[in-house]
C-alpha cells in the first residue's frame, strides 16, 4: 500500500481505490484515469506542486482544467506562484510524477481544494503511484490534507 492509502487506513475514512493498468506511453496521467476508470472528467482532480520561490503548496484541480496561477496566489495569500519542477514535487512529497497523491506526502504542505469538487459527492485523487486512485467526498480529502481550504483555483474558459 502506499502512504496516502495507509493514512486514510489509519483515519478509517470511506474510500474506494481504483486500480488500472498504466500505459508508460501516455504522459496525461489524470485523463488516463478517467478513461480507462471510466469515470466523469470533472470528477478526476490532479495535485500540482506549486512555489513562492520561499515555500511550496499542494494545488488540486480537476484534469479537464488548468490552474490559473493568479487565483492559486490569492488563495495562499502571496503574490506570485511559478509551478514546482517535477524533481522539487517529487523530493517534498516522496510520489513520482503521475502518482503524486495530495495525502500522505513527505512533507505537510499548505493545500487548496478547486472549489469544483464541492459539486460531487466523490472525487478521484492520485493514490500515491501512477495506476491507482483513490474516491473519497471532497470534505474527506480536504480533513486528510490537513484541512485544506476550497477556493477557486481553476482557468475558467
């Protein structure tokens, strides 16, 4: 198991894990998930490593969305946001890229939810390794990444 499934274990909250064969090819991780777990886009949230330049934060977003930079420094309350690079997101969170879960990282880092997810009973998150996600509510996810706020973090087309 994998530290964001042992947390969860360990906190006993309602989730599901959902298993699928990776294709090493494909490099649009969440998209995979929804596909291959025949699951609703919207509801499939991908976790983003983002930086100040002095520290670094956990962004959720849904897969068929972007994260708007802007929106994301707000809500973290600092003036400009540059995405982390992957080796900087996997060191802080022990996942490789493609399987960085929002629970159970390395290192607790201050986290926002998009707002978007309030819309679902059950979203899907990166399990810890590419192949496997996790369904819990949304208020679940946000109590297990150290409750984490929702804000409006997305591009809106």
């Amino acid at each position: 198991m994998t530290p964001a499934i042992n947390l969860l274990k360990k906190q006993k909250m309602a989730v599901s894990i959902h298993e699928y064969e990776h294709d090493t090819n494909c490099h649009n991780f969440g998209e995979e998930a929804a596909t291959k777990l025949n699951l609703d886009p919207e509801s499939v949230f991908k976790t983003l490593l983002v930086s100040d330049d002095k520290h670094f934060f956990v962004a959720i977003v849904p897969v068929t969305s972007t994260l708007n930079l802007k929106r994301a420094a707000s809500a973290f309350n600092v003036k400009k946001l540059r995405m982390a690079d992957p080796k900087e997101a996997e060191r802080l969170t022990g996942y490789l890229v493609g399987g960085i879960s929002p629970i159970g990282q390395k290192k607790r880092l201050v986290t926002c939810i998009d707002s978007s997810a309030k819309a679902f009973s059950k979203i899907y998150v990166s399990g810890g390794k590419r192949g496997l996600d996790i369904g819990l509510a949304p208020e679940d996810l946000s109590r297990a990444c150290h409750q984490a706020q929702f804000a409006d973090i997305r591009d809106t087309k």
